[in-house]
C-alpha cells in the first residue's frame, strides 16, 4: 500500500459505495446452502465488517430506480420525486423513456461530497444524468447502438469523458446491457475512473464513488433467484467488487471505507396479473385496434409487485366511482393477487407515488403487468423472479455492509435503505441536510 502523506492523515477517508443489485442479506450469510461462493464479500463483510445480518428495510416501491435514488438521497420516493422506474406514460407519448435524471427537490451525496472537499464520482449508478460531480459517467440508454455512448457523452461529467473512457475499455455499458458482459464493462469503467481521474487527485482530496452491478438482477429474473445463473452472476460481481476494493485500498493507502448495499430483494413469481384489463372492460381505457392505448381516464402502471393507478382528471367524478368499483372488488376477492389496497393518502405516508389514485399491491408471486389486454390472470411468466414488492415482506429487505477505515466488525439491526446517504455523509463529515434517515454509527 501507498504511505499515506500528511495530509491524508489528517482529514476523512475516501468512500467507496457499490450496490449490487437485488443482493439479498441470504446470499451473504448462507453461501453454502446456496451454493454461492462470494470469497471476497466473506473477507471484507462477513469476516473484517459491520453489517445488517437480517438485511435492511427498502423503500415503498421496492423497484431499482426509486431505490437508487433514495439510497443516494437519504430521501422516500414521495420526497425526491422519482416513484416509478420508468417515467408514467399510458400512451407511450415518451417512448419508454425512465427517470434516468437525479431529482431536483433534494441534496444528493454526490453534490454533498462535492461541496465538501471530496472528488464525486459515478459510475452507471441508477438515476445519475444531471448529478452534481465531477466525474459522472450516468445510467442512460436509447437503442443500444452507438448513438448511446454519443448520448451518454453529452450528459456526462466533465462533457468527453465516455469517449476518453472507451478508447481504453471498449464500449461502456450504457444500461440496455444488463448481462455478465454489461456488468464487466461497468466494471471495467468504474476501475477506470479510479485509476485516470481518483488516483491522480488524492494527495490534494479523498474521492466519493458510487458505482454499480446489474446482473444478478437480470439474472434472477430471467432463470429465477436461486438459479445457477443468477449464482454464477453473483460470482462474478463478487470478483469485480473484490478487484476495485483493493485497487481503491492501494489508491488510499487503506484510508477508505466501503459500503456494498442493494437497493431491494427479489422473489420468484408464480403469476401475472393486468389491472389494465379490467379498467379497459369498465370503459376507463381505450385502445386503436392493434391494442395501443389511445385514451385513458385511469391506468394502471407497474412496479414489479406494485401499480400505482392515476386518473387522467381528478375531477372525473364518474371514472373515479368506476375505478373504486373496481379496486373494491380486488381487495375482497381472495383470488385476485391483490393484498391490499392503498389510497393516495395511505400511500404519501408509506413514502411513494403522491400522484396515485390507488396503489395495488399484491400477494407475494404475483407480479403485475401493464398489459390491457388478455386475461387478468394467467401463469406464464414473463420474469421468472421480480422485486416491487410489499416493502414489509421479509424477501425485499436489501442488503448494507460496511469495513475499512475506522469501522468496527459487528451487526447492525433496524437498518433502512434512507440511512445509507447519511451514514456516508457522517463518515465523510459532509452536509446531507433533506435527509430523511440517519447516520447509523452515531
């Protein structure tokens, strides 16, 4: 390791955030009745670090995008804005387009590191076009050419920086890509970044980075949780993470922290079910005649084992009757898939989509789908595992280690996903002050 120069010694660690996505606390602590084996996060985590055993409490929905940005905010849904993964749009006026951009309501621990004498850094971390740093390589995508890396340079920090980056590793990994390839590009631009643009600086600052693994993720839910594939996925990130941890350590000297998290769990799905199908039967959605939806009075949009239903007019006194009808009917019926369901009141104090009408949720294994039409009901799946679950449900607790600098190996207990910003914000003695959570070691 580096010898660290006096003025390392006197000011806070660098910090280095990884997620990895739909990481559940049971892979960590059970790798033999898993059969996984994730050497690296057993010698920093496990053996050397403080961590949440029984995972941590996610946000309401427990989908990637939301969570992402309540991870780096310290913020609920409601509060920083972005409730959904993709942006809502019934007749596809966006062409599908997400909330790829970082609010604008609240700080993020990006802006706070930056404002607080660190180099900010990320690399593909959901929710990061627009991010106040000084080195952001954001989540974006269009068509999966090359047009994307054109696009995702304009929206970089500094401007040049992708186009730098993939004269020496090759494409970057723009989002389309969430395969074992996508993530070693990820990998590679995160290995990157800390060589040509963290290392160069550190006598002068520590660096804040967050980066990001998707494949386990897409793993899951397409072979299912607990399938080899998704296992072998996790391997793989595991090595990754080991390699930038200890790339990270020789860039430091060890004066560093590093915090692994997910920002939810996942569960393997038994069912599909269309609330859209049955608003279309009421009136409440129509459709041209190849099935695109045209107009709309309510709709109903996914978040994995969620939907938040909103109606065009709010004032539509008759299509609201209708649609109460309707939700009524789901909540009663023990068949359904539906659990429960929350108006926009109840669902403003869960921490999400203040816009909604209603919030279906449903039973575990039933995902939800936007489809309008076709059966309600059906048993072929379109992902074999899926998150948007009921944030209570044991399955969607996320994972949050901690080792390094100063951090002591133990447990930590009533963790949630809004205490990661402002427990890295105290590690690095900056200001974080929209933060809903808090700081767990104090």
């Amino acid at each position: 390791m580096m010898t660290l120069s006096e003025n390392q010694k006197t000011r806070q660690p660098s910090v280095l955030l990884i997620s990895v996505d739909a990481l559940k606390p049971e892979f960590v602590f059970e790798q033999e009745r898993l059969g996984v084996q994730l050497p690296n996060i057993t010698r920093y985590f496990v053996e050397n670090g403080l961590t949440a055993r029984e995972g941590s409490k996610s946000v309401f929905p427990t989908f990637t995008y939301p969570c992402h940005q309540s991870m780096i905010t310290g913020t609920n849904p409601a509060v920083h804005g972005i409730v959904n993964n993709g942006i809502f749009d019934p007749t596809g006026e966006h062409n599908g387009a997400w909330h790829w951009f970082v609010n604008d309501k609240v700080k993020t621990l990006w802006e706070a590191a930056k404002d607080g004498g660190y180099c900010s850094a990320s690399v593909a971390f959901p929710t990061s076009v627009g991010a106040k740093g000084d080195y952001i390589a954001p989540e974006f995508w269009w068509d999966g050419s090359e047009i994307d890396s054109r696009f995702i340079d304009a929206v970089a920090k500094p401007q040049g920086l992708i186009i730098q980056m993939e004269k020496d590793i090759g494409t970057y990994a723009g989002g389309l890509d969430l395969s074992d390839a996508g993530d070693a590009q990820r990998g590679k631009a995160a290995m990157w970044v800390l060589k040509e643009k963290l290392a160069p600086q550190i006598e002068e600052k520590p660096f804040f980075m967050s980066a990001y693994f998707a494949s386990f993720d897409e793993s899951a839910h397409q072979n299912g949780v607990y399938s080899r594939e998704a296992a072998a996925s996790l391997e793989k990130i595991d090595a990754m993470l080991g390699e930038l941890i200890r790339e990270a350590e020789r860039i430091t000297g060890g004066d560093l922290v590093v915090c692994v998290v997910s920002d939810h769990g996942t569960l393997d799905n038994t069912h599909n079910i269309s609330p859209n199908v049955l608003l279309k039967k009421a009136g409440l959605i129509r459709t041209d005649e190849e099935g695109k939806v045209i107009s709309w009075r309510a709709f109903s949009q996914r978040a994995g084992g969620t939907s938040e239903i909103r109606l065009a007019d709010p004032k539509d006194t008759e299509a609201a009757k209708l649609l109460k009808e309707i939700v009524d009917r789901l909540e009663e019926d023990p068949e359904s898939g539906i659990m429960e369901v929350v108006d926009q009141e109840g669902a403003k104090k869960r921490g999400g989509f203040p816009e909604a009408a209603y919030v279906l949720i449903a039973d575990k294994g039933y995902e939800i789908r936007d489809d309008v039409d076709g059966e309600y009901c059906r048993t072929r799946l379109t992902q074999k595992a899926q998150h948007g679950y009921n944030e209570e449900f044991p399955e969607m607790r996320a994972s949050f280690m901690l080792t390094g600098k100063g951090i002591a190996r133990g447990n930590l207990e009533n963790v949630r996903l809004i205490d990661v910003a402002p427990t890295l914000a105290g590690i690095m003695g900056v200001e974080l002050p929209d933060a809903e959570g808090r700081d767990v070691l104090r």
